[in-house]
C-alpha cells in the first residue's frame, strides 16, 4: 500500500524517531540514522509560494525559496530540527533567514564540508566537523554510539551497492523501468529510514532486472533533480532512456569507496572524497567534462540535456563552458532554464522534442558510419 513521504515521517515518530529536516544536499547522513533520526530531506515540496517572497530576494533558486515556503506555511512543525549543509551560498543566507530572522522554533544544526582543491588538511577539517556534528546533536538527541555508527554504516555502504547496481544496469540497458520509476524510486532515500529503502531498491532491482536490451536513443541528465518530473514523462512518452545522470541529488552523492567501513568517521571521510564531481563543491570544469564523457562512453548517449533550476548560481558558473566544450567533439546538448513543480509548458515540450530528433539522427548517423 503507498503512503505519502508526510504519512510515513508521522509513521516513523509514533515508532519513537525523531525527524531532521535537512536542506539539500550533502549531510553524514549515517550520524542521524545512527540517532534514530530519520532525515527528511527538502528539495521541491508542491506549493504555491505565497509568503516566502516577502524574505528573499526574486532572483534566489526555487529550491531555497520552496523550503521557507514549507517552513512559513506550517508544514514543518511535526520536525524536530533543522540540518543546513553548507552547499552554496543560498542555503546559507536561508539558514540565517531561518534561524536569525523568522524565528524558528526548532533547534537549527549547521555541517560545514571542505570545497575543492583539497589540500592535505580538507580530510582533517571533514573529519573535525562530522565529531563536531555529532557533537551538537548530542545535547537534544544524546550521545552517539559507535555500535550503531558502525550498522548504519554498513547500511549506507549496502544502499550505495545498490544503487550502484541499478545505476549499471541502466547503463547497459539491463534495467525494464521507465525514467519516471526510476527516479520515483531513487528519490525515496530523501525520506526512508535505510532498513526501508534498503528493502525498497532490493524490490526495484528484483522487478526491474532484464536479459534483454533495451533500444532506443539515450541521453545523459544533468542538473539538480529531476524536476519538473513531467520531463521524465515526455521522455518515457518519446521512448528515450535516461542513460546516467549528472544530478546532485542523484549519482553525484552516491555515497561510494571502494574501502572497506573500520573506523566509520574514517570511512565516511573516504567516501565524502571520491564523490563525482560537483559545482557545490568546487570542482574543476576539466573534471566535470572527464566525468560527463565517462558517463557517455559508458552507456552510449547520444545528447546530454542540462535540466537547471533558474537562478541555481553553482550550475549556471559551469554549463556553458561545458555545453561549449561538449560542441567541440560533436555531443548534442540541450540547456532548460526551470522552475521547480512548474510543468511542461508547450514551448519546453517543443524544445525538447526537437532535440530528441536531433540525438535520434546523430545516433543513426554513428551507427551508419561504423
């Protein structure tokens, strides 16, 4: 039986857990879990903005903007507290709106990571902020046991083997599931304790796994999220796959070393550093090109859409130099300006439309020539 991300959350505290509210994007999130604190993440509620506006300037990102919206219309108060990861400078000015100026009656918790380059004191510094963390939290929600760490840690290595698993066979064209189920699936970890969404992906990849390829032409997603979602739609309508992405809420945080847990500080701090790269954390556009080429040389795509939330400074610095560089070796790419929740108006289904046709005639024209 489905129930709603809000009927589960209120599930998960009549069991005892307390509920985080945390801002997007990258959090230890095994510390919370370690807690009894289910993570429920704020990203893109469905709201009609009506109050926020009157607390942030009309050129900040809709994702900023959503989540006071969901704190000033009183859909936050079941939480127990806030976690601000320190993602970009928008979320930080929210954080002080929040915390400073509206006057939220909620504990505000701040986790500060290290930005590229990484100097030889970055790993000190993360490792220093995750105690830190744990630190803080202890005095609402008692001290951190090691042995709980340490399963939710396991439990955070099995999800990224996982997702992982689904990630590659997408790639290769293994996987029989729509780009909306797909990512109605992966998007469930913003909300499910880990013992649930482990069971979740473990369900997926049992219904989903095939022996038999897929057709159609693939393309890479890039951006923040999947969102507006009716773009996954129009894909799926137009039988064009998905075949990685370049999300951060997606596998840019797949949370993936090849280390095996001991220490788990240590082994997050490890995973934390072999991240793909990201704007939020500085990386180079030289590294993010390496990575999106990888990304299509390993499944095939034939285009790479940049879906892009209007205003989402981190990736506005980079697609251009990356939509350029991507024009030099022949890689048809298309960029989307968005709202979050904003539909598919007819021009971006035009648009969209039109450059499918194109992949379409640059992967006959490959395969013609081989």
């Amino acid at each position: 039986m489905h129930i709603t991300r809000k009927e589960y959350l209120l599930e998960q505290k009549e069991k005892g857990r307390r509920l985080m509210g945390v801002f997007p994007a990258l959090y230890p999130r095994e510390i919370l879990w370690a807690l009894d604190i289910v993570p429920a993440e704020i990203w893109d509620p469905p709201l009609e903005i009506r109050q926020a506006g009157a607390h942030l300037q009309p050129y900040i990102c809709s994702v900023v903007r959503l989540g006071l919206e969901l704190i000033l219309q009183g859909k936050c108060d079941f939480l127990d507290g806030f976690l601000f990861p320190h993602t970009c400078d928008s979320i930080q000015n929210l954080a002080s709106v929040i915390y400073d100026f509206i006057g939220a009656r909620k504990p505000c918790y701040f986790f500060y990571h290290p930005k590229i380059p990484h100097g030889h004191t970055a790993r000190d510094y993360y490792l220093k902020n995750l105690k830190a963390l744990a630190a803080e939290l202890k005095r609402q929600f008692g001290p951190l046991k090691m042995d709980s760490l340490r399963e939710k840690v396991d439990m955070g290595r099995r999800i990224s083997e996982l997702l992982g698993e689904l990630y590659d066979l997408r790639a290769a064209r293994r996987l029989d599931a729509s780009n909306e189920a797909f990512y109605r699936t992966i998007r469930k970890g913003e909300y499910l304790f880990p013992d649930d969404y482990i069971a979740e992906l473990e369900g997926f990849l049992t219904q989903t796994r095939s022996e038999e390829s897929r057709n159609g032409a693939t393309i890479i997603l890039s951006g923040i999220l999947p969102n507006p979602p009716q773009i996954l739609t129009l894909l799926d309508d137009l039988d064009v796959q998905v075949g990685h992405d370049d999300l951060l809420n997606g596998s840019r945080r797949l949370l993936i070393s090849n280390e095996k847990p001991g220490d788990p500080f240590e082994y997050m701090a490890e995973c934390y550093f072999h991240m793909p790269p990201c704007p939020t954390r500085g990386s180079s556009i030289s590294d993010r090109m390496r990575h999106l080429l990888s990304l299509i040389n390993a499944t095939g795509a034939k285009g790479v859409i940049f879906n892009v939330v209007k205003f989402c400074e981190p990736e506005w610095f980079d697609v251009p130099n990356l939509q350029e560089e991507l024009k030099k070796r022949g890689v048809p790419s298309l960029v989307l300006d968005t709202e979050l929740n904003q539909g598919l108006s007819g021009q971006m289904k035009t648009r969209l439309e039109a450059f499918i046709e194109i992949v379409r005639v640059h992967r006959e024209s490959i395969t013609t020539k081989h």
